[in-house]
C-alpha cells in the first residue's frame, strides 16, 4: 500500500513549492525589464515540465500502462487553479499567458517522455 503511495508524494510536494512561490507578494528577479521576464517566464516552463514529470513518474511507478493524459489535466488544472490563486495574492494578478507558458512546459515534458524530442 505505501509502494502505491509513496510516488504520489513529489508532485504534491512540487505542488506546495508552486503554491509557497504563488502566495509571495513580490517574488525577486532582475531588475532589467526582458532579464525578468525571460527569468519568469522560463520559470513558470520548468516548474510545470517538472511538476508533469512529477506526476507521470507517480502514475508510472502505480501502474503497468503508460498513462499521458491524466498526469495533462492535472498539471493544466494545477497551472490554472495557481493562477486563480495568484488572484487572492495582493501584489499578485492572474494571467492567461502564464497558463500558456505552462502548457508549454507540460507540452515539453509530453514531447520528451514520448521521445519526439
């Protein structure tokens, strides 16, 4: 039973991380515009790769098939629920765009797994 539970525990981990990094007013960066935006925006890719990763290696390890999809809408709904979130946060404001800079590091983490690239 804890075999079947203990992969389960990374991605809700990561997802804590997310959630922490989420609830700060201001989080830091460079002070130059493009410098902070490349800086952010590549991290919203990599969290998101990581936190698809993440759940695909939890469902792997649980099961015998390869399952893609359900470790997608988790991720998705996680990238989007993080920006309603962000809503809450004062200093903070949601962005569609964010969530497409996520999807593009859950589209990578697909593409990898898969061996397209």
């Amino acid at each position: 039973m804890v075999r079947r539970i203990l992969p389960f525990l990374a991605p809700v981990l990561w997802m804590v991380f997310i959630f922490f990094l989420s609830s700060q007013p201001v989080l830091p960066g460079p002070n130059v515009f493009w410098q902070d935006f490349l800086f952010k925006k590549s991290a919203h890719i990599i969290v998101y790769t990581v936190l698809f990763f993440l759940w695909y290696r939890a469902f792997s390890l649980s099961s015998k098939k390869k399952l893609y999809m359900l470790p997608f809408l988790l991720t998705l709904a996680y990238a989007i629920s993080d920006e309603l979130h962000q809503s809450l946060v004062p200093g903070r404001s949601p962005s569609i765009r964010d969530v497409g800079y996520d999807s593009l590091g859950i589209l990578i983490a697909y593409l990898r797994l898969t061996g397209y690239i």
